[in-house]
C-alpha cells in the first residue's frame, strides 16, 4: 500500500511538473494571428544559439509540412564540415494551446516536448524569429539562403530587447 502510495505521488509530482512548465520565456510573447499554412515549407536557419543537436553544423534548414493527424512532420538538416556528411532529425510539433498563437511544442524524442515560439514574423511569412521555452534558444530564419540587413537588425534589436544575449548568435554558412 505505502509503495502504491509513493508511486501515486511521483507520477502527480512529474505531471505537475511537465504540465507547469512554460513553452516561452517569461516576458516573450508569441506572433498571433498565426497561419500555419502559411509557415509550412523550408525555412534556411541565418543564425541561432549554438547548442549540442547543432554542434558543428552549417547549411541548416527546417522544412515543416503538415502530417494526416494534424500534426506538424519537422525535418531539421545540417552539413556537419568536420566530418563531411549531412545529419538530419525528424520530429513533430503541435500547437501549445490555440492555433492562431505561434506557441508551439516539438519533440525529437518520444513524447518529450519543448518549447518552439514564433516572435516575429513579416507579413509575406519570409523571415521569422524563433524562440524556444528560454532564452538559452533563438533563431533567425529566412525562406532564402540570406535575409535583408534590415530584417537582421530589427530581429537582432527586438531579441536583444527581450533580454536575449544575442552576441551569443552564430551566423550560419549556406555554401553547400
């Protein structure tokens, strides 16, 4: 009885905790009104934090098409130049709450979701600033291999106003 018990109050424990836990930094608001449809297809990643999945990568590009559950299918690629080979991970998202809020949840790993935000986007739905659940991710993303100096200053001024750090941003070679 007492280890039934225990168990009852770790599985209550982990949901409170996973369901408590924010998709967006505190302070950062997602774009709304949203059109997914519009989002979908390839997006070429201009800059982003460095993190461990795209450690050593360039050339890399988000291609999102939308799957028969509703779901959204993300394909993330990546040319890795040290050892010459293209990576590529398949994972799937699904909006946090309404789906005209650009809050969204991607998993890469089962049914472990994170944050995935977006926090600005023009009006043609060609370039976009993404968040992930804190302010340790952000990427710039263009539907082009480059984006306007313009678009990249405002997106760098508004991440940075957020309270992003955003000296910490690696700017992303598309040669390959």
């Amino acid at each position: 009885m007492k280890k039934n018990i225990f168990i009852y109050l770790i599985l209550l424990t982990m949901i409170s905790l996973f369901s408590s836990c924010s998709t967006i930094p505190k302070g950062v608001k997602a774009v709304s009104p949203f059109d997914l449809d519009r989002y979908l297809g390839k997006w070429y990643e201009i800059a982003r934090f460095d993190f461990r999945f795209e450690k050593g990568l360039n050339n890399t590009t988000a291609e999102y098409t939308l799957r028969s559950d509703g779901k959204v299918k993300v394909l993330n690629r990546g040319y890795d130049y040290e050892k010459k080979t293209w990576k590529e991970a398949i994972g799937k998202a699904k909006f946090a709450g309404e789906d005209t809020i650009a809050m969204l949840k991607v998993s890469f790993f089962g049914p472990f979701y994170t944050g995935y935000n977006v926090i600005a986007l023009d009006a043609g739905y060609k370039y976009a600033l993404v968040s992930g659940k804190n302010f340790d991710y952000l990427w710039i993303l263009s539907r082009e291999k480059t984006i306007p100096e313009n678009i990249k200053t405002k997106y760098v001024e508004l991440a940075k106003s957020l309270g992003f750090n955003v000296s910490e941003l690696l700017w992303i070679e598309h040669n390959q």
